[in-house]
C-alpha cells in the first residue's frame, strides 16, 4: 500500500508525532488562532505539527503549494451572529512558519517558477509513514479512536438535551406559578366586591 491508499487522517497523525520530534514549535503556537473564523485557539496540544503534517500532505496531493492557496483550504465559515456567514481565510502567519519549517527540515524545496514542493526527504518520510499507518490499521490500533470520540459526542448531545429539558421545566413551573397568582388575585378580588 501507497500513500494513496491510506486514510489521510491517520497518515497525518503519524507524521506529527515525527515531525514533533525533529522541529520545535514556536513560543506563540500555544495562544495563537488559525485565523479568524475561529472563536479559540486550538484545543489540542501537538496541533501545530498536525497542521505541519497536514501542509505535507497537501504538497504532495497537489504538487506545488503557495501560502494564498493553502490559507484559502485551512479557512471556514464565520460566524457573524444574525447576519450570513462567509468564509474566512486561515491566518497566514501560522502557515508561512509551518513552511518555513518544513523547508529548514529539508521536507520541502522552492518550485519553479514560484511555490514549494515536497522533496526527496518529504516524499520518503511520507512514504514510511504510510507503511507504519498500514500496520497500525492491520493491528487495529485506529479502531477504537471514533468509537471514543463518537461517545463523547453523545454523551455531551445528552447532557445538553438534558439541560435543556430541565429549563423548559422551570419555565412551565413558572407559568403555573404566575397563572394561580393570577387566580389567588381574582377571588381576592371577588370575596372584596
């Protein structure tokens, strides 16, 4: 099996924690965004050589990569309260320093007659994790991944819908309280006529 042939998110990740290895993250990854379609900075520790992994991958599906074309993949919709959402580009410092990185390391090379491209070295170290990924899928290491996440996900989609039936409670034990007020207040009034 090629690179082709594995699941991008798990070639990815094993690329990361390579890369986590060998290049050190700048002092400003731990509270920067990744642009402003995002309301936090990322949740996860190692998300800069994830995106370090992300930005190999994407050299080597598309060949040649320049910063506009990969802010332009890495952005999202924002949201702008009632008004539509638009896309937003990524932040382009995050990425220019991921490049710049990933070239230092020797992973990418300046194409001609502008951009980058993956080099030998890239190519190699994504070829070998593809490999490592085919073992790990064989041995079943990646199976309980989504299952985790999955549940966590309906655990939290419970616990929202559970508070939210506890609201719609008190709100109906409010009504009923304003409406036998409202009784209490007529028959006062009747009993004073």
């Amino acid at each position: 099996m090629g690179i082709h042939d594995i699941p991008a998110e798990y070639l990815i990740e094993e690329t990361a924690k390579i890369l986590s290895e060998g290049i050190e993250k700048p002092a400003w990854a731990d509270y920067v965004k990744t642009g402003v379609h995002n309301e936090r900075a990322p949740a996860r520790e190692d998300w800069f050589y994830v995106r370090m992994a992300s930005i190999l991958y994407r050299a080597f599906k598309w060949g040649t990569i320049g910063t506009e074309a990969l802010r332009s993949y890495y952005g999202g919709r924002r949201n702008r309260g009632v008004k539509r959402e638009h896309h937003y580009k990524a932040s382009g410092k995050v990425i220019r320093s991921c490049v710049q990185n990933l070239e230092k390391a020797g992973y990418l090379e300046r194409a001609q007659p502008k951009g980058r491209k993956v080099s030998v070295k890239g190519f190699k170290l994504l070829n070998e994790m593809a490999k490592i990924a085919e073992k790990n899928m064989n041995a079943n290491v990646y199976a309980n991944k989504p299952k985790e996440r999955k549940a966590f996900d309906e655990k939290k989609r419970k616990e929202v819908q559970d508070t939210l039936k506890g609201q719609e409670r008190g709100h109906g034990k409010g009504e009923e309280k304003k409406s036998s007020q409202k009784s209490v207040k007529k028959k006062a009034k009747e009993g004073e006529q």
